[in-house]
C-alpha cells in the first residue's frame, strides 16, 4: 500500500518492519559519504529514500519504491525509506530547461512565469497555491454558515454596466459581447430576488493596459452581496468575521506552507481591532505620515495608513469609508451629510499589509434614484436596463469583492501579485 | 430582531406574546372571509402576515413588520403573523410585466428566461439554484476529503487544444485568444506538478450553434483530476463516490427544493449497483431496447441505456467506457486489445437518468506516445506545446468532468438545460 511522505514517521513508528511503498518525483539525487540518496517529492511533502546503489535515474522522474520505513531525525518529516525495489514510471528527460529544486529567490519572475509549467512543482511555489485553496474554502464556509447561496453567473455580458473602457471584446456568433469585469450586476438582482445573501467565486477581467505588481487582467474575485443591511458598516463587520475565519483556517491547514515563506496571519483579535477611518481622515493621516503630498487613496497612501494602522492600533488592516462620490461607481449609495458638504457615499475600502484587497458599499436600491445620479456619470437610462428591475421591490442592499490574489500575495508577502495565480494573464502573457 | 419564515412556528411555541419583526417581499395579496392576508416571501420561505386592514402595498413590493406569532396549520410553516405595524420598504411599481407568484408550469420557458430578473424571485426557480449551491458545496466538500486541491486556472488560452473549432475568440489587447473549453490541460500539468489531485469548478465555453435542450454555449463545468491511477475505473470508482456524496448532501440539505419539484436523489446503494459497460455492449443493449438502428451513443442510446440499467440493476445510472479512439481526444489513453481488434479507449461516459452527464478517461502521460497519436487527430506538435513538459516526468493519470447544470436538471426533471442556469447564454441570448 503507497504511504505519503507526511505519514512516513508514523509507519516508521507503528510498523518499522513491514515493507511500504512510496510513488512521486525524484525531487533531489545525493550522495553523501557514500550513501546514495533521493529525495522524493509527493502531494504531501519530502520523502528521504536512502538506496544501497546508485540510482540510474534523473530529476523530476516520477519512481515507484518499496522498502522499510524507519525514523531519522536528520530527513525531512523526520524519517526515511530504505528502498528495496525501485520502479521508473516516467523517466525524465535529462535537458531540464528549468530547474525545479533551485531555491526560488535566486530565479528571476519572469523565469518562473516563462517556465509555469515546470515552476509549478518547486514546493514553495506549489505552497502559494495551497493557500489560495484554503482561502477560496474558508471564505465560501464560512459565508454558507451565514446563509449565503453561492452562485455562478455568466462572465459574458452584453454591454458593460460599469463604463464602456477596460473591457474584453468577444466574437459571439455575429454579435460582440464583452467579459464581465464583475458578477456586480447580477449578484444585485439575485439579493432582489429573494436570495437576500449570496457569493460567488469566479474570474473577472479587466482590460487594462498597465503591468504593475497590484495588477492582474484576469483574476479570481470573491464576491459578496448581501440584503437589509443600514449601510457599508454593516459590511465592514462582515468582512472581519469573514477574514478572521480565512486566517483561521489558514493557520490551521497551511503550517508548512506559511513557514515555507516565513509569513504569519494576523490573529482574530487584530482582526477585530482594525479601525474604520474615513476618506477625509485617511488623507490627513496618510499627508501626516507622508509630511505632505498625498492627495488621493494611492499606492503610496494604502501603504503608509497600514503602517499607521500597525503603529497605532496593532493591526494590519484598515478600513476607508465615506468616499467621495466622484471615485465610486454610479451604483453607491450617497452618504447624507447635510446642506453644503461635499457628497460622499457609503463605500469603502480594506487595506491589509499596504494593499487594497477589497472594495464595497451599500447600493443605490431605489430606481428613481439610480436614474438621478447617471447624467453624473455621463450614463443613460439605457445603459443600465437591467437595473429597471429595482422598480418592483428591492431591500437596501451592499456587497463587496475581495481579491483572491491580493489576499494571497499579502498573506505570504509575494513581491508581486503574478506569483499568486496559477497562469497569470497580462498584456503579453497569455501562455501557457 | 427580524425572524425568518421558517422560524415563526418556533417563534409562536417559545413566546407567543414576544413581539417579532419579519421583512421580505409581499409574494401574495389576499382577502379571504374580510380577513386580509399578504404571504411574505424571505429567503427562508413564505410567511403568512393577517391585517385588519386592507394594506396598501403592491406584489413584490419589501416591507417589514412587527406582530405576535400564532400557529396556524393552515398557514405555510403551520404559524402566521398577526400584524401590528407594517413599514413598506420599497414599493412596487404596479405594472409588473411578469407575474413573480404565477405557477411557472404554465408560463412558457422564453417566457421565463426573457424576465429572468423577475422569474428568478419564483421560489420554485430559486429552488434549482438552491439545490445547484449544495451541488457544487458537496462536489468540493468529498474532493477536499480526499485530499484533492481547488484550482483556478484561466480562462484565456492562446490556442485551442482540443481543435480550432467551437472556440469563442476574444480580442486581447493587440492578439486574438480564446475562452477555454475547459481546464483539461492546466489540470493535467497540474497533477504532473506533484500536486496529484486537484479539481476546479468554474465556467467553460463552446462556440457550438446548435440549440437544444441538453446545450449551453457557457456552463459550469466540475472538473476532477488525479495522478497515479490504473485506468478509467478508479475514476468510475471516484464518481461514484462523489455522486453518492452530492445526492446525500441534496436529500439533507434540499428537502424542499426537491418536494417543489417532486424530484427525488437516488438512494448511494443504487449509486454503487450503476453497471459499466463497454462501448460495444452499450450498442448491442440500446439496439436491443430500440429494435435495431442504434449505431452511436447518441442521445436516444443515452436515454435507452437509462432506461435498461433502471429496469435490470434498478438505478438511474450507468457508465459506458472503452469507447473507440475515433470518438475521443488526443490525449485519452488507448486500450490494448491484443492485435487485429478495433483500439479502444481507458475512457467513459456517465449516463443519468436519460442524459450524459460527465465525460472522463485516462490520460496519455507518454509525450513520445502523445506524439504519435497526433497525425490520426490531424494535429501538430506545435498545436499541443505545453504538453512537452510531460517529458519531465508524469504519472499515469486521468480525470472527468462533470457538467454542472446537466446534473442540477437531472435531479430535478428539469425539460431544458437552460432552466439550470441562472443567465443561461445561447446563440441569441447574451442578456441579461
């Protein structure tokens, strides 16, 4: 019966005289002193295999063995395999054009991009990936614990609801139909229906044409949206019960990997104790920090009020509210501030380790008042016909979107966000 | 505090002289022996609110109240809400161009699926895309307990590997790409990586022009994939599991999804009686049933398969493998039948209830062998690049996939596929 690498202690403990087997990819050839080791490389980790010859075999082959388990505090997992037979299942070829085992900070990122394929099995890379697994479940469980429905929506659209530019043309039999930058449309109506509360994972495209560390052209978004709510703070809540669970379940399942890149989740408390500060605040904050110069939430802003954040409440998130009505999207809901002040709105922002993971707000729920604010933003009636359904009933309402690779990127510390997805889309790349 | 539908016969026993607060949508205006009823619709179901006066509101509108609980065994849930106070949140226009409460067995299927913001409020339409959410929770729930990892893979490829035809192309900045037809390769080089096991639930696309019930140009698609298997019936053994799993998770958690459907799950035990037959017997036993005239399994055989396995192993399923190489793709694995026979395939079909819902096989890990198959496909080493990496070491391997909506109908007895999709995309519909 195979054993993983993971188990190989336990056997070594329970049953040190009973022949196991072991499948995966030769992950490393040694010889030292004499003695010929493999180091095998499975689903769940490292094996150590010590051999009496020396193996006629080559990295990244995928082998078969038998042997005897037994402890060595010395191998990875702190055991090995004294091989009795050896099998080649897929024997490698020896021009490796890239090499799998190399310590990843010494490669380049586009490298590793040119070469995903190969890439994709160092366990460090491979590590980032198992977090964003856990991310995905741990969001969509613990939402389900609220009585959120999941749903799928089409990513084809026949027109963009939120502006015209950034999007993807598609040749759709003889019409152009567009991908959907985000199910934002669509989850509105599913809270209208009935539903109240629903989420969905899925991709979302943006057309742009910058190539930054923040930036992906297709990306995953975890998208919330949720009904009877009185404004984005009831969401700002949400969003901390929902990222304290994530981390949970991070810090729970993903040990290894975390160590892998010597990263930590922050804890629940902090999770609690991250401040809700407004656009007006966060600006003053960020120009004390900066001693001037900031004049929008930029880059440069987000990261300087997470370290504000840090410093002054423990915590590496922080949340923006009330911004102005001319950076949100036609569909945010205003925030009534009385005659003479500025228009603001019930909008926000989280930022966790210098980043803006998400965006979100209370919607416009009443028709009449959607049709008001297009001529602002230089919209028609027609552009947003699906929205007309608003007219037969629809409860106050607010959702947001996390990004599954920005909160991956922040939780491991990756340089850039291409690191957090499995085959990152950008201008030039859209191989393999 | 707001209570739900479903919570008021609760409510009623435990304290029936506590005042609660409900809110929803008025889903039913009555006036029944001068006594005035409005059904109010949440996400938990209908709750039947008694006035003593004729309430001023329209269908659909949202509205909260407060009132006392009261069982009622004639009420829906078997308790009511004697209203005292009734705020309207957001009232309905009056001229509502589809009737939300109307029984939908009588309203035409363009019908419903040209109003679908409207239609999707029908708790009996809500009902399929409830049971849909349990669908894809319990397919990642059983995957993840056996240790397989969730994927996001993307949906942008620079050239088809399954052939050029049916693609969508869509306009990426300066070059044409495609939208994926599914994640077969990705998953592949993701189980070569060293991961194993690994599955993906999201949208795939066909550019096919043909429309019938069974069809969508964009789906879900339930993507399995898994290393070191022997052939195609680990991955009967597999989805059989999985099924089992899913309809368990549906008869718990759907109980009044299925009854508005009057559908029923099968039973795990008929789940694992389902026969597999090979390709060859699948023609010899749909000729049988059909006296003659069966020469592919075509969506007659499919159905007459069903209907045999139903009568002789009493189940709704049955698996077809070994189907001849001419049917499948270029990466599905051959199957050695001695010299002078027809080659077949490590491949299979599942049929459910009339209809194939997953399509699945072992892989060809041999690039040398993969190679060799190409010119009989009419296809170049160029057109499959990516697979090189298989030359660096690849297990034996193989996976399925299983079509998301074409499940969600089969439980539910659905006639058209378009029903099980919440914007379902065909040639002429891309809104909303």
């Amino acid at each position: 019966m195979r054993i993983l690498a993971k188990d190989a202690a336990e056997a070594a403990r329970d049953a040190p005289d009973t022949e196991v087997e072991a499948a995966g990819w030769v992950h490393r050839l040694r010889n030292m002193g004499g003695v010929n080791f493999i180091i095998l490389r499975d689903r769940s980790g490292l094996l150590q295999l010590v051999l009496d010859e020396k193996p006629d075999i080559t990295p990244e082959s995928v082998i078969r063995v038998r042997g005897l388990p037994a402890l060595n505090e010395k191998a990875p997992g702190g055991a090995e395999l004294r091989v009795a037979s050896l099998e080649c299942i897929s024997r490698a070829g020896g021009d490796l054009p890239y090499q799998v085992n190399a310590d990843i900070s010494r490669i380049g990122l586009e490298a590793i991009l040119d070469n995903r394929t190969l890439s994709l099995r160092n366990p460090k890379i491979q590590s980032i990936f198992r977090v964003q697994a856990v991310i995905i479940e741990a969001f969509s469980a613990y939402l389900r614990s609220l009585d959120f429905t999941e749903i799928k929506t089409s990513k084809l659209i026949g027109s963009g609801t939120e502006g015209g530019t950034e999007l993807f043309e598609v040749e759709y039999f003889d019409r152009k139909v567009y991908l959907a930058q985000s199910p934002q449309f669509y989850k509105q109506v599913l809270v209208a229906s009935g539903l109240e509360r629903v989420f969905e994972v899925a991709p979302a495209y943006r057309a742009e044409k910058h190539d930054t560390p923040r930036h992906l052209n297709e990306y995953v978004s975890m998208d919330v949206e949720m009904g009877f709510i009185d404004s984005e703070k009831d969401l700002i809540e949400l969003e901390k019960g929902l990222l304290a669970a994530i981390f949970d379940e991070v810090k729970k399942k993903n040990r290894r990997d975390l160590e892998a890149w010597n990263a930590s989740v922050p804890d629940p408390e902090s999770v609690r104790r991250a401040p809700t500060i407004s656009y007006a605040e966060a600006l003053k904050i960020a120009n004390g920090e900066a001693r001037g110069k900031i004049f929008d939430i930029n880059p440069e802003a987000e990261r300087l009020l997470c370290e504000w954040s840090a410093r002054e409440y423990r915590t590496d998130l922080v949340f923006v509210n009330e911004f102005p009505r001319r950076y949100r999207p036609f569909y945010t809901y205003p925030l009534d501030q009385g005659e003479g002040k500025p228009v603001s709105t019930m909008s926000f922002d989280a930022l966790f380790r210098g980043l803006e993971i998400t965006t979100g707000g209370r919607r416009q729920h009443d028709y009449g008042a959607l049709l008001e604010a297009l001529p602002r933003f230089g919209m028609t009636e027609e552009s947003i016909a699906g929205y007309a359904v608003f007219k037969y009933g629809c409860p106050p309402h607010g959702g947001f979107a996390i990004g599954c690779e920005r909160l991956t990127q922040k939780i491991l510390g990756l340089a850039n966000i291409k690191e957090a997805s499995l085959f990152p889309r950008d201008r030039r790349r859209v191989e393999p």
